[in-house]
C-alpha cells in the first residue's frame, strides 16, 4: 500500500511578494531618508515573516526588510538630528546675513554664486545697481540699518538648491517695518570657511515703509503698452 502524497503548503513555490517589496522600500527608504517609505518596508517585511511563520517556513527578504527599516529609521533619527539642531540654525544665521547685506547694498554679500553651476540652475537675481537703489531708499525713509527677524521660514524647490520663503520684521533707526524675502540655497565656495553649507542668494526682497509705501527688490518690471 502506497503512502499518498503530502499536500504541499498553500505558500509554496510562491513569490514572496510582501518580502521583495518589503526589502525594496527598505533600500529606498535608506536611500531617500523618506519616514513613509521605511514604514512601508516594516509593515511589509512583518507581513512577510507573518505568512512565513505560519507556513513553518523562515524567510530571508522578511528579516532583510526589518533590518533595512530599522537602519533606515536609525538614519532618519541622526538625519533629523543633525539638521535641526545644527544644519537649520547655521543656514538661519546665513540668510539673516545675506539679507542684511542686501539691505545695506553689498550685492557679493547678498547674491552669493553658486560654486556648481553646471548642475544648479541658479534663480535670477537682483543686480547690483537694483540692490543699491533698494539699500539707499530703506535708509533714507527709516535710518540706519539694525537687524532682522525672520518669521514662518519655508522650505521648497529642489533638493540641490532649494528656496526659501519667509516674512520679516526689519529694525532700523527710525523703527520696525514689516517686509518679505525668497532666498536661494546654492552649492558653496569650497574656499569658504565651511564648505559643506550651501550659499544663500537674496531673490526677493519687500519692505512696508511708512505711508504704505511698498520697497522691492528687485524692482516691478514697467508694464509694456
């Protein structure tokens, strides 16, 4: 009498789907620093040694997936770390210093070149005849120049050289005015102090002056007939 034949378990000879997918969004996840991507490789990895376990199976892409979330989400950690309290302040410091550049008219302080410009595309910039007319009108209607405060920064554009958009509190001798900027963050001069932070550009600039004056940096452009 013959022993029939085992029947052979509902997962086998099957793609471990969760498993692949699982250690793909772990790679990706490492790659890009993106928290959803990291939680998308742990979730698929625990549904991948869950349907394992319960076919009396061990799977190897279901423990790669775990161990790839938990180095991509170490990764985030140290990213986030490192960005919020060091990464952000320095920049926050570089762009108040660029825009008070720009308001007491030093263009090569404000308008900061791009040390990679064949693989950043720099936004256009005030000039520097723009920038001093811009300085000379804000010290005339408010006095000498003091500091500034920013408010509600922004973050956009690309990850090479992103933009940032934010509100203002001017504080000149005469006063407070409220204004408005967008700066650019470039590659920066590897001569530079510390090479590793990117360039600040002042893009655009307004100042509210009394009187409900608006100043801009640069200029509107005059409208064509």
């Amino acid at each position: 009498m013959t022993t029939p034949p085992r029947p052979t378990p509902p997962t086998a000879g099957r793609r471990d789907w969760a498993g692949i997918w699982g250690v793909t969004s772990g790679i990706l996840a490492l790659v890009s620093c993106a928290p959803v991507l990291a939680a998308l490789s742990g979730v698929l990895g625990y549904v991948s040694w869950r349907r394992a376990t319960a076919s009396g199976h061990r799977s190897r892409l279901a423990q790669a997936a775990l161990l790839l979330t938990g180095l991509a989400l170490v990764v985030q950690l140290t990213v986030w770390h490192v960005a919020s309290n060091w990464l952000l302040p320095s920049m926050e410091r570089r762009t108040i210093a660029a825009i008070a550049a720009a308001c007491t008219g030093d263009h090569a302080k404000a308008v900061a070149e791009s040390s990679a410009p064949g693989l950043v595309a720099a936004l256009p910039a005030p000039t520097d005849a723009q920038m001093r007319d811009f300085a000379r009108e804000l010290q005339e209607s408010m006095g000498v120049w003091d500091s500034v405060t920013l408010i509600s920064p922004e973050i956009s554009g690309s990850p090479l050289a992103p933009t940032m958009t934010m509100a203002l509190v001017l504080r000149l001798e005469h006063g407070d005015c409220s204004g408005s900027a967008r700066v650019q963050w470039v590659p920066g001069d590897p001569a530079d102090a510390d090479p590793w932070l990117p360039a600040v550009r002042v893009i655009e600039l307004e100042a509210n002056l009394p009187g409900d004056r608006l100043l801009r940096l640069p200029p509107p452009k005059p409208e064509t007939p």
